[in-house]
C-alpha cells in the first residue's frame, strides 16, 4: 500500500506537495516497515515494480486531485539505485502523458551516494528528468558522502536534510549550526531545502528563523491513506 506525507510549504503554510512512502499489509504479521522489505526488494529485484506501484498510484492522485482542487500536488518517490539500471524512463513520460500532467508534478528522492558513482547511465536519467521538468531531491542529506559540485553539476532541485539533524537541532548546537549552514549553502547553489521529521514547534521556529523553505514530519502528520489526504486537502481549501 502506498501511503502519503504531506509537505508544507513555509511560507504559505500549505501542503502542497507529498512523499509517497510504501507500506506491506502483510495477512498475519500486520503491517511491515519498508525498513525490513525494501532491501530485500532490491536483492530480489521486486523493488522494480513496487517502483511502478509507487509512481502509478501517486500520479492517478495527482490527476484526481488537479480534477477535484485545481492545482497539482507535486508528490515526491523515493528511487532506488537499482531502478536506474533497468527502468526505462520513456514508460514514466509516457504515463504522465497520458493523464496530461507535467514532468514537474513528480519528485524522484535519490541518495547522496547515487551522484557519487557519476555513472553514465545516472547521468542520462538525471538530464532526462531534467529536461522533462522532473525534479530531483537528495534524500538524507547530511549522512552520506557528498560532492558540493556534485550538486550544482547534475541540477540538483531540493535537499532534504535528514530528521538526524532535525532530531537534535534545540540540544545540540552542532546540529543548529549544520542546519543553518547547510539551508545557507543550498540556497547560495539555487537549491531549496526540506527539513524531514519535524516533530516540534520548537524546531519549527528554528527552520523558520534558518529560511528552510519546506518541512515534513508528525508536527503535521503521519503519512496517511490518499483517501485521507483528500480529507486534509478539503479542509485547506475550506481554510483558504
Ligand atoms: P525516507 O525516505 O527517509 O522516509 C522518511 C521516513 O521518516 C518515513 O519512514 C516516515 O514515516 C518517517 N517520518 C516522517 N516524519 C517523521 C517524524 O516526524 N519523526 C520520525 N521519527 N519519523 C518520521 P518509512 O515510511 O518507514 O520509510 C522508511 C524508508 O523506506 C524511507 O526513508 C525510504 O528510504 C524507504 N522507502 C519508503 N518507501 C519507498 C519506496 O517506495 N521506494 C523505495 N526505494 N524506498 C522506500
Ligand atoms: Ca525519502
Ligand atoms: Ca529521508
């Protein structure tokens, strides 16, 4: 099942975008972490079509959601590095075609480590994305091995600064200064930042005083149904 994360913008308050975060409802043991199954999805290779699951359902949503509201959702996936070996990106395009949505309603997450490889065929996936108006996140950041001109170089659109940073940031003055380093360096390089397991106001206030431009965590909710989502995009709008 996939389940959804809105995101907030910070300056308007909004959700307007999504993390689409995939869940297993297993018969007997309940539901399972993508924690426990994604490796072995990678191992196994299923992760190729739970990657497609994940993508169709979140940009049938999206189309539902332009339908019923009037504006798009933008809803971020979390890619894994062995998709990019095998999935044919022109499936993707073409989905979006079909529905008649932009590129730049999806989000694909990668990890810092993914650049690093500066493979040629992440090269090709990352210009095509870009050039079909679909955004690219670095996911966790802060928690791998980076390349700044790595950053710059492959177009990067949003760090997602890892909620290890977001966890510490009222006790630890380290983290405090990171963060704030990092927010400054993103948008020195025209990139935009997201704050990901916001749970306080206090952090809040932090990120908001930083100029961090989005936020995600329990502070605003779980990830929850798309059905459920809806309902919180009702009540915005009824807020508006
Ligand atoms: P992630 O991409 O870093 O996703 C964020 C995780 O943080 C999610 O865990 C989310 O439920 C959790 N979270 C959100 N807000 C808060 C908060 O305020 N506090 C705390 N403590 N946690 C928060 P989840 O859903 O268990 O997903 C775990 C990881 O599994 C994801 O980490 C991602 O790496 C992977 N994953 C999930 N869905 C997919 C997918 O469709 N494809 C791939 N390749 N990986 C996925
Ligand atoms: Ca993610
Ligand atoms: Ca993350």
């Amino acid at each position: 099942q996939v389940y959804y994360q809105p995101i907030i913008e910070l300056s308007s308050g909004r959700f307007i975008k999504a993390e689409a975060l995939v869940r297993w409802k297993h018969p007997r043991r309940g539901m399972i972490s993508p924690v426990t199954f994604i490796p072995l999805a990678e191992e196994s290779g299923l992760i190729l079509e739970i990657g497609e699951l994940v993508f169709k359902q979140s940009i049938a949503f999206i189309h539902q959601w332009q339908k019923r509201f009037g504006y798009i959702i933008q809803i971020s996936v979390n890619m894994s590095p062995i998709q990019f070996k095998f999935m044919n990106k022109f499936n993707w395009l073409n989905n979006l075609a079909q529905l008649g949505l932009p590129g730049n309603c999806i989000n694909v997450e990668i990890t810092e480590g993914l650049l690093l490889k500066d493979s040629a065929v992440v090269q090709e996936y990352l210009l095509e994305f870009r050039n079909n108006g679909i955004e690219v996140s670095i996911d966790d950041f802060g928690t791998g091995f980076s390349s700044l001109s790595y950053l710059k170089k492959f177009d990067i659109d949003y760090l997602k600064i890892d909620h290890s940073f977001i966890n510490q940031l009222i006790n630890s003055e380290t983290d405090r200064t990171l963060v704030e380093a990092i927010i400054v360096m993103a948008h020195k390089l025209d990139i935009k930042t997201i704050a990901e397991g916001v749970e306080t106001h206090e952090q809040q206030d932090l990120l908001i005083h930083f100029g961090c431009d989005y936020v995600q965590g329990f502070l605003y909710s779980e990830p929850i149904k798309g059905k459920a989502f809806e309902k919180m995009l009702v009540a915005q709008s009824v807020r508006k």
